[in-house]
C-alpha cells in the first residue's frame, strides 16, 4: 500500500511534536520541580537560621538573668539569702531555682541553694523533685566548669516541664572557673518559639541530640532522642554552623535543615517534599493539558508546511549525527537554505552556537583533567601544553612534622587527617599569602617554590618571612591544640636558592607541574638536617645571600648531605629587620633537642 510522503511527514511530525511538546512539558515541570526544591531549600535554611537567632537571643536573655542572679546572691548576707532572692526574682515566674556550685578539691560542692516552693507548687510537686530528677539524670558540671554553658531538658513524664541552664561565675587568678551557676526554667521559655503550627515542623536539639522544644510540645516533655537521626548526625559532623539534607524515612522524602547555634543547641526545620513538589505536579498536569491543545491546532499547520519542513529537518538529523560521534566541526548555517529566514534558519545558528559551546567545553574538560590539582593552571590556560620546561632561579621550601610517623600509628586515619588539614590550612595560608607555590604535598611535608612559574626580586625574602610566621603560627595552633588535650607538634624547615627547571612532566595524558634540579634535592636534605641540629628552620648559604641582612641569622654549623660532594653549611634564623631595628622571632618550638638524621652528617 502506497502513502504518500506528505501523509508520512504529517505523521511523523505528529508523533515528533507529541515527543517534543510532552519533552517540553516534562523537563520544564522537572525544572520547575527542580527550582522549587532550591527555592526552598534556601527558604527552610532560613526559617532554621531564623529559629536559631530567636532561640540564641533567648538563651542570652536567660543566660544574662541567671548570671545577675547568681552574682547577687554571692554578695547577699547568708541570713536573708532566701528574702533577697524573692524580693529580686519573685516576679519572674519562668525561674524556679537556683543553685550555686564551688569547685573544692577538684569535687563540686553545692555552696548555695534557692529555689519558689510556690511555683513548684503551680507544678503539683515540691522543691524536692529536682533531686528526684538528679538520681535519674546526669548533669554535665565538667563541662560548665570549663567554661561551657550546658542547657539540659530537666523534665520527666508527668511531671513539670524544666530546662537546667549552667553557666561559668567565678575564675581564679590562672583563669580556671571555680564557680558555676544552674539554674532551673520553665521549659515553656523555650518552646514559645517553636508552638506555632506550620506546614513545616521546628525542632530543637541539645548537644546529645535530645529534644529542647519541638512543634509537638509532648516531644519535648519526653526528652525524645533523635540522636540516631540522619539531620542529627549531619549536623553534628559538620564543621560549618548551617546545612541541610533530604532525609528519607518510612518512604516519604523531606527536607531537613540545621543552624547552630553558640550555645550548643541546635534548631531544625522540616519539611515534606510532598508539600514543596505540589505546585510543581499542578505545573506539569497543566503542561500536558497545554500540550494537547496545541497538538490539536497544529496539525493543519504541519499539513501546510510539511514539504518545506522535510529537507531542513533531514539535514540536521544529519549533522546530529555528525556531532554525536564528537566531530564539532559543522555548519548548519551553510547546509540549510531556506527562502526567508525563519525558525529552521535560526535552528541552525542556534545548532551552530551549540557545537562551538560543546566544542570549548571539550577542550576546557580535557585540559583540567590533566592538570586536576594543579596551582598553575591559570599560567597553564594561558599557553599551550605541553611537556617541556625552563630554567629559573627559585627558593625551594621544604617542610614536615616532627615525629610524624609515631603519631599516625597510635590514631585513628580521621584523626590524622583532621590534624594534618588543620596544620596545612594554617602554614598553606601562609605561604600563599608570601607569594609562594605550594607544589605538592608528601604525606605530612610541604614542598613549595618561589620564582615559579612567576618570579620576582624578593622571592628569598619572601621565602624566609614565609618560614617566621610560620613559627609563630605554630604558637597558636598548638595552643589551640593543648587546650583540646592534643599533644603540640614540632615542624622542621629547610630553604634552599638555586636554579631548577621548571615545567611540566609526566605523559601526554596525565601531567604534573613542578620544578627539578639538584637544588630540589639539596633543599630536602636541609630540611632534614633540622633534626641533626635541633633547630625548626635552616637556611642555606645561597638563601643568605640573598636575603642580604634582611634577617637575623646565626650559623648552624656545615653537615655532609647525600648528594653533595662538600659539607653544606646551614644558618639559624632568629628574627627579621624591620623599619631598620632587628626584631627576634623565637618560641618554645624553635629549638629542641637534636637527634640523629637519615642521610645527614654534621661535620662542624
């Protein structure tokens, strides 16, 4: 049976605009799905952030009277302890008790003591149910003592709704608390901002991952624990105060945002993806309405233009193919003619715009495939690529911690790797901040470069300031590090001057830039020889050279090095020339017993 072509292309260009206008329709509603999950996900991060300033303002305000109170007790006459604490907070009726505790002994004692029998009595209980609820709950004094402030959800089943709030009072002369405060609320302050009956639930979370406040109040009378959430556990992993996740549970999908705040507490917002994907259904059902309508009135239009249609759509149906085997190199503009210039003509230009974006994003992806990682690869995007390099004058920079090895056997992989990207955020900051490279790392070591790929007439000095504040650096992030109970770490520094070649090696399809050259090597022998001389930075005579009497340097003395025929002498730097005084740069960790060194020597 014969049909005619015009009869075929009406046909087909039915079931084509079907596949079109129902692929319009469904990746617009998916785009429209998509916007509306980003629009409020943005938004239920907000409505979180937001619970989180209210909560965090009220805490203040309850932390604020907590302290006043317990200061005005302090000062109070032991005889009218009770009728000062009535006659100042008796109006206050959210504030049930109040208890002041001195640490004696490294033991807590409990030194004062005042509580509303009236308003427990509201509560249909005596002053006696919170030692009732001490015997069954611990409250964390170890942590209020160093300077944490605990916020505990202080309630039982059936019984009064309480928070116990601890705060720091009193320090002594080296800075340690040794007086505390905690006193007791009526959980009703904080659950006010969280009663109000949304499309979206609020939660507030302790450290333990325990209810504070929820928009169901009888969780938070529970204490309900949500420390095996999926929100929960995201947030307390994170290091970054705000986030969210789509969370999965008894098969429906919601989205769950955290915020943080600085008393440990931490405010949620929930949300069904139900409720934010109905707008975007409604937008897709009307979409294939739309569709069949205009199915229906465009039939008569594809009858009149079939024959002016075929040619053009054949051609690009062709040149599709063309491009989906890779080849961007085509011209839709110049293969399809048409008599005015109409949409098939725009089509193509648009075809044409389309291979010239494919084509750029090819090569773009090709490129930072091989140089992925890469601190050059501005320089690099600017040139041609290729194996190869040149030859520069460059200060090589050296680094590692000192018993590093020791270390990582008795932790945990997470552990050491928390620690080394704690200590290369601080001396990477450094370095970029002195104009240096950083080239690679090497486990704990850093290797960097001054004078490549860019060089100037203070990369030595800029090296060497680099390695000072460095060393001071060290100062504060070990004190942070003791202050958590962390054992502090010692670093050796060795810089070197010299020229190098500097480029890219590796294979045409996986490239590394970096510099090569004996100066390299000798730069890590004198970081290593920082062990031999018990000293955390030696410099090289060419360094010294160039850095003139910029610095303050002291000679180390001269070691036999692998890799170089003649002793190498070394110099001890102890400060820095500024505005023509010397100023001495020194910390505890600026020198330390020598040891012996692999590979090194020390011959005078």
């Amino acid at each position: 049976m014969r049909i005619p072509i015009s009869a075929k292309l009406i046909l087909l260009s039915f079931f084509l605009l079907i596949s079109v206008t129902t692929l319009i329709a469904i990746n617009s509603s998916n785009y429209f799905e998509s916007t509306s999950k980003q629009r409020e996900e943005s938004i239920n991060l907000d409505y979180a952030a937001s619970k989180a300033t209210e909560v965090e303002n009220l805490i203040t305000s309850l932390v604020g009277r907590t302290q006043v109170t317990a200061n005005l007790l302090l000062k109070s006459d032991p005889n009218n302890l009770s009728q000062d604490f009535q006659i100042n907070f008796g109006q206050e009726n959210d504030l049930l008790a109040l208890e002041i505790y001195s640490l004696i002994d490294n033991q807590q004692k409990l030194i004062i003591k005042q509580a509303k029998p009236e308003e427990f009595a509201k509560e249909k209980v005596d002053v006696s149910y919170l030692e009732q609820v001490k015997a069954k709950m611990t409250f964390p004094f170890k942590n209020v003592f160093q300077n944490q402030i605990e916020i505990i959800n202080w309630s039982e089943a059936q019984k009064p709704a309480l928070i116990a709030i601890g705060i720091p009072l009193v320090k002594d002369s080296f800075g340690r608390t040794i007086q505390i405060g905690i006193s007791y609320y009526r959980l009703s302050a904080l659950q006010k901002p969280f009663s109000e009956k949304r499309e979206r639930t609020f939660t507030l979370l302790d450290r333990r991952g325990r209810v504070l406040a929820d928009s169901d109040e009888s969780k938070a009378l529970k204490q309900t624990d949500y420390s095996n959430t999926d929100i929960y556990k995201l947030s307390s992993n994170s290091k970054t105060p705000r986030g969210q996740k789509l969370i999965q549970a008894n098969k429906e999908a919601s989205f769950g945002a955290f915020a943080k705040t600085r008393y440990g507490v931490t405010a949620y917002s929930v949300i069904s993806e139900d409720i934010i994907l109905e707008p975007a259904r409604e937008v897709r059902r009307k979409a294939f309405y739309m569709a069949g309508l205009v199915l229906s009135g465009s039939i008569f239009i594809i009858f009149l233009f079939s024959m002016t249609l075929t040619q053009p759509i054949e051609t690009l149906a062709e040149l599709i193919g063309i491009v989906s085997k890779g080849n961007f190199d085509v011209k839709a503009s110049s293969r399809i003619k048409t008599l005015f210039q109409d949409e098939v003509k725009d089509l193509a230009f648009a075809f044409d715009n389309m291979t010239e974006g494919l084509k750029e994003r090819d090569k773009v992806k090709n490129l930072f495939s091989k140089f992925h990682g890469s601190s050059v690869t501005d320089d690099l995007m600017n040139q041609d690529i290729g194996l190869g390099g040149q030859k520069k004058d460059v200060v090589v920079f050296f680094s590692d911690i000192r018993g590093f090895t020791a270390f990582s056997e008795k932790r945990a992989p997470e552990e050491v790797v928390e620690m080394l990207n704690e200590y290369f955020e601080v001396m990477v900051g450094i370095i970029n901040r002195n104009h240096g490279v950083v080239d690679k790392f090497i486990g704990d070591a850093i290797m960097a470069v001054w004078g490549a790929p860019k060089s100037s007439d203070k990369d030595a000095h800029y090296a060497v300031m680099s390695c000072l504040q460095m060393r001071m650096a060290l100062v504060e992030l070990n004190d942070k590090r003791k202050a958590k109970g962390e054992p502090p770490l010692q670093i050796g520094i060795g810089l070197h001057a010299g020229s190098v070649i500097s480029g890219t090696i590796g294979s045409t399809e996986r490239m590394e830039y970096t510099v090569i050259g004996n100066t390299v090597n000798t730069g890590s022998r004198i970081e290593a020889s920082t062990k031999a001389f018990g000293a955390d930075l030696l410099i090289s005579e060419e360094v010294v050279a160039k850095v003139g009497d910029d610095f303050l340097v002291e000679l180390a003395g001269a070691a036999e090095v692998k890799g170089r025929s003649e002793p190498l002498k070394m110099y001890k730097v102890r400060g820095y020339k500024e505005n023509g005084i010397m100023i001495e740069v020194r910390t505890e960790y600026s020198d330390y017993e020598a040891e012996k060194a692999d590979k090194v020597k020390i011959s005078a």
